[in-house]
C-alpha cells in the first residue's frame, strides 16, 4: 500500500490542501482564513474533508510568508552547522519586524563545484497556528519549509532547466535551480513569464492546477529545510530519544528472551540425554563387553596364525638343512634366534663343505664360519672339524 499524505499550501489568506497517494492525488480543497485562530480551525477542517483516514501531513508556506536568502558561494562551514548558523546570523539575513523568527538552512549544490547557502524564515506564531490546527485534526507534521523548495516536483520542468518561473496573481518568483536543487528565490512584481505545465496527476484540476501544484508539491516531495519552533523541535528529539530508549530495551528484552529459550532447550537436550544414557546404560554396558572380547578374540587368533606362521618357517627350514647336510655331519647344537639369526654347530669330516652345502639352503642367507675351525679325533669315527656356521633367515 502506497503512502498516503497531506499536502498543504498555506498562502496569506488561503489554505489549499491535496491529498497524495505515492504520486497520484486522490482529493483537492481549498478554503480562506482570516487571521491566525481562523487558520488553526481551517486547517483542521481540510483534513477532515479529504474523505480518507490519513494521520500525516507536509506544509509549504507560500513565498509572501516566508523570507528566503542565498549566500553564494557558501561560508567555509560544514552541513551540520548550517543551521545553528543561520540562527546565529539571522539578525543580518532577515527582517524580524518585531515577531520572533524560526529559521533554518542548508547547503545546495549548484554546479559540482560550487555551492550556496539555502536559509529561510518565517513568523514563530504562524507556525505555531499551522501545528495547533494539524494537532487538531490527529495529524503528525513531517515538514514545514517553503514551497519554493518543493515546487518542482509539481511541474513538468525539462531538464538542465536552471531558471524557472512560477506566477502568482500579480507577482512572479524566479526559481534559481541547481545540481542539488533550487537554491535561490527572487520575487518580482509582474507576470510576464509563462509557467511550466503541471505533472500528469495535475491534469484533471480544469484549470486549477497552479493552485493545487504548491500542496501537491509539498505532498510529494520532503523539503530539506525545516521550519519548526525550537520547543516542537525539543518535544521531537524527546520522542525520538524515547522511542530509541523503547526500541533498545525492546531490543534487550528480545535477546534475554533469546537466551533463555535457548538455555531451556538446551537443558531440556541435556536432560532428556542424560535420562536416554541411564536408561540404555546396561545394553550400553553389555555392548561394550562384547566389542571388548571380540577385540581380544582377534587378537589371540592374529597371535596363533602369527605363530603358526613361524613355526612352519622354521619346521621348514630344519627339513631344508636336514636335506642338504649328508650323513657324515653331526649335528651338536641348532639355534635359531627370534630375529631370524641362525646359529650351527657341528662335526664334519671337512667344514668348508658343510659351509657350502648350508650356503645353498633355501631361506638362509649370508652364511659364513663363526671362528675358527678345530680338528678333534672322534672315538670310533676318526678326525673331524668342529665348525660354527652362522646364517640368517631371509624372510620376505
């Protein structure tokens, strides 16, 4: 849903309203005042005549109501300053005539290097006026600021347009436009310039619509200069102070909330896990133990094949040597150590050929004399070496 607003052109003696929906304007009226009162109870009727709900309203003061300079090129002085400097200054920029004043300005681009001050004035007790008739109606202010500012977004202006012409009865505002937007205002007696056709929503006004185009305007279109009493402006900054105070504990309320569900979730997790352990702590208990024998049934049986494994190497390799060792070798000590070393000692008629016969066994290699070789008389068989032969399993 598009936002709905209210637009008001508030002139010296009349009051022209509209009624905008995103850029399309949906009801015009207009009514005449007399004085100050008679504009509050004006303003208050208007909005009570545009034949929808609406709760927000934009004002645009005609040029005969306000005061407007233009400081070109602009003081050395940064955005946020502007304003306090107009205040500050507004003695030399405008004309009091003896009613306190409400100021504002703004820094406007011109050209991309170039830039003017933009500042405005008008009567304290005409705004005044204007936000008790609004508080009235139920109507929340957004803007107050001169039409001037917000004019072109009523009017089919070409462009690269920079000078634009806006009749008034029997006087004339020139409207200097900028980069940045308008930026001067002059007022002339006369109306010799032609005005710009209104936009397309203007087009059903039958002749009204330069009337209607400041309200439009000021509908459509948020100002950059803000024309509100000092005291409005405090009572803003306190709502807003207010509403971030509430945004924030809001915020914080939010997060404890946030926690706590999030600390009950997880300690309803935690209980129902510890209460799901106790429940299954036997089975779990239970599998345990078996996953235990199982492993150490595995390992006794990768220990047998282990063992096994070994002992036919070495059932094989006494077989070997039984086979390649002749008869006449006496055999007095076979060691075979747990790292593969094979150790031999024995008594052969000639000891180089036991150690040649040995060298050719299947699964020994390395074979050579450990010492030196002796010669005894053995009873009953005759001379024979006494050898030591060592070897090593060659294991794959």
């Amino acid at each position: 849903m598009r936002a709905r607003v209210l637009g008001l052109a508030v002139g010296a003696t009349r009051v022209t309203a509209a009624l905008v929906e995103g850029t399309a304007l949906r009801w015009a009226g207009n009514a005449a005042y007399a004085d100050l009162t008679d504009l509050s109870e004006v303003i208050a009727r208007l909005a009570g005549e545009a034949g929808r709900p609406v709760t927000r309203v934009r004002v645009g003061l005609a040029r005969e109501l306000t005061q407007v300079r233009t400081v070109r090129p602009a003081p050395p002085i940064k955005a946020r300053d502007v304003s306090r400097y107009v205040g500050l200054e507004s003695a030399r920029l405008f004309r009091t005539n003896g009613a306190s004043l409400v100021t504002d300005g703004a820094l406007v681009a011109v050209t991309k290097t170039d830039w003017a001050l933009w500042a405005a004035a008008t009567g304290e007790p005409l705004l005044q006026a204007i936000l008790a008739g609004c508080a009235q109606a139920g109507l929340t202010v957004e803007a107050i600021a001169p039409s001037a500012e917000t004019l072109l977004a009523a009017l089919a202006v070409p462009p690269g347009a920079t000078e634009v012409a806006v009749p008034n009865g029997a006087t004339t505002e020139m409207l200097s436009v900028g980069v940045g937007g308008v930026w001067q205002s002059r007022w002339t007696r006369g109306c010799d310039a032609q005005m710009y056709p209104g936009v397309p929503a203007l087009a059903g006004m039958n002749g009204d619509s330069a009337h209607v185009a400041p309200a439009y305007a000021a509908g459509v279109r948020l100002p950059t200069l803000s024309l509100f009493p000092e005291g409005h402006r405090a009572a803003r900054r306190r709502t807003n102070r207010q509403r971030l105070a509430i945004t924030a504990t809001a915020g914080l309320l939010l997060w404890l909330l946030a926690g706590a569900v999030y600390v009950g979730r997880l300690s309803l997790t935690y209980r129902r896990a510890t209460t799901l352990l106790l429940a299954f702590r036997g089975a779990a208990d239970s599998a345990l133990e078996v996953r235990r024998n199982l492993d150490e049934a595995r390992a006794t049986l990768a220990m047998i094949d282990e063992v096994r494994a070994e002992r036919s190497r070495t059932l094989g390799l006494l077989g070997a040597l039984t086979r390649a060792l002749p008869d006449s070798v006496t055999l007095v000590a076979l060691e075979v150590g747990p790292d593969g070393a094979l150790r031999l000692t024995g008594l052969a008629p000639r000891a180089p050929q036991v150690l040649a016969e040995v060298g050719r066994v299947p699964g020994l290699v390395g074979a050579r004399l450990d010492g030196s070789v002796t010669h005894e008389a053995v009873v009953g068989v005759g001379d024979r070496d006494r050898f030591t032969i060592v070897a090593n399993e060659g294991r794959p």
